[in-house]
C-alpha cells in the first residue's frame, strides 16, 4: 500500500490526465485534420504582438500552475505532465521575454504544414497515453 504523501500525488496525477488527456488528445486529432487552417491560423498568430503576450501569459500560468501541483519526475506516464508543465513554463517565459523573436521565427515556422501535423501527432499520442493512464488503467 503506497504511503499517504504517494497516493495523494497519484491522485493529483489522475486528476490532471483524466484533465488534460482528452483534451490534448482532441486538440491532436483537429491539428491533423486541419493542417492548412492551423498552419495559416498559426501564422496570422505569431504575426499580433497582443496574441504573442496572451499566449505567454496563459502557457506561463498553466505551466507554473502545473509544476506547482505536479512536479513528479518518475520513469512512468506521469513523466508527460511534469514535462508539460515545463514546457509551458518555458514557452511563457520565452514569449513574454522575447516576443519580437518569437514574431521574427514565426512565420519561418509555418510556411509548411509539417510542424503543425507533427504536433498534431505528438498530442494525439501523449493525450491517448493520458487518457488511458486516468480513465483505463
């Protein structure tokens, strides 16, 4: 039997797939099956200055609210929260502290829909993994 402190962090864990699992997974799914819309939309995106900081100011929020309540470096799938959660925290930052570099990479980054399917296929796979692990397991 896990002890307290372990079986509140797992609960915290199931929490945040059963959270985050289908979200990620349906957000997956739709940049795949939209590539051209989100690929012009992700374009049109990084080119607003106002988009650039609320999209950092939100991946800043979640990333740290996330790290707060989940910060478990375990060889298991929990391991896909906590690096969520760091890689939200690092986006924030990077787009509040640098937005005009985020603005000037940009629109190199989707001139082609493969970052966009790509992303889409990484969510999709980690949002199934998550939804497995918080609802199946």
């Amino acid at each position: 039997m896990p002890a307290k402190g372990q079986e509140s962090v797992m609960q915290t864990s199931i929490f945040l797939a059963r959270l985050m699992g289908p979200v990620m997974l349906v957000i997956g799914l739709s940049l795949v099956v939209n590539a051209k819309t989100y690929t012009q939309m992700s374009a049109e995106f990084v080119a607003s200055r106002p988009l650039v900081y609320l999209a950092g100011a939100f991946a800043l929020t979640l990333g740290v609210s996330l790290l707060l309540n989940h910060n478990v470096w375990s060889a298991d799938w929990r391991i896909i929260i906590t690096l969520f959660g760091w890689f939200a925290t690092i986006n924030g930052i990077l787009r509040l502290m640098f937005p005009d570099w985020v603005r000037r990479i940009g629109p190199d980054t989707f001139k082609t829909e493969k970052p966009i399917l790509v992303s889409g296929i990484v969510a999709a796979i980690l949002g199934a993994i998550l939804c497995f692990a918080g609802y199946l397991r």
